[in-house]
C-alpha cells in the first residue's frame, strides 16, 4: 500500500515538474527569438484621409483629398512614446496646403516624389531620428467644393 502511495506521489511530481520545465522553455527558448526575427523587418502603416482646402483669390476652390502610407522599422516602431503618424499627417497638409507649384487644376503634372521626400524629411527632422523610412502615395486626387458639398 505504501508502495503504490509513494508511486503515485512520485508520478505527481515527475508531471509537475515536466509541465514547469517545458512552461518554462517554451517562453524563455524559442518564443525569445521568434519574437526578434518578427521586430527586425518594416512596418506598413496608412494615414487617414486628409481634406486640403485650396484657395485661390480669397475663396475655397476645391480640395485634395490624399491619402499617404510610410514605412517605419517594426522595433523602432515599438520603442516610440508617439506614434510618428501625426507628425506625417501634419507635414502633409502644411506641404500641399503651403505649396505654390501645387496647380490643383492640373496634378497630373506635380512632382509628387518631391512632396513624400519632404514630408520624410521633415517627419524625421521633427521626430530628430531617421524614424520614417518612405512616403507613400495611396490616393492623391482633387475635388471642386462643388462636388465635394454633394458627396454624403
């Protein structure tokens, strides 16, 4: 009787301390580096949609609604107290609010790799570390106040 007793008390523990052991080299083994070859590549991340109002002689004209999208290290991504998206939402709209070779009524001929190479700049410069890797274009387009009133 005893025998079988201390068999059992002896397979108890034999399970415990099997079950702890592989607990604890399932988070401390393989989890570790897995999580590290997740953090090392880049991160795809989209702003909202931006309204631009474009003035000309003292009145509303229109609006360009873009879109843009950048790319950021995933680990540096994770290490920042803000998220770097306001600071690329803002530089956006003080670029193609601000720009004067911006002809709304013909986009078809702006230099838009010269607006995501700013914004880039800028974003880093404010952020002071290379934090945005690209600016990306996801929907550039121009609409009258007209039609922009009728859209729900």
């Amino acid at each position: 009787m005893i025998r079988l007793v201390l068999a059992g008390l002896w397979v108890c523990i034999l399970t415990a301390g099997t079950s702890y052991a592989v607990a604890y080299w399932k988070e401390n083994g393989t989890a570790l580096s897995a999580k590290d070859e997740y953090l090392e590549g880049l991160q795809h991340l989209k702003t909202r949609v931006l309204s631009v109002p474009m003035v000309e002689n003292g009145a509303v004209q229109g609006y360009i609604v873009a879109r843009f999208a950048y790319t950021v290290e995933a680990k540096t991504m994770h290490q920042l107290a803000v998220p770097p998206e306001p600071y690329v939402v803002d530089e956006a709209f003080r670029r193609i609010y601000a720009d004067e070779r911006l002809d709304f009524r013909k986009l078809a001929r702006y230099d838009l790799s010269i607006l995501t190479g700013a914004i880039k700049q800028r974003v880093n410069e404010r952020m002071q570390a290379e934090i945005v890797q690209d600016v990306l274009i996801e929907d550039f387009n121009y609409v009258s106040r007209e039609e922009f009133q009728r859209k729900p």
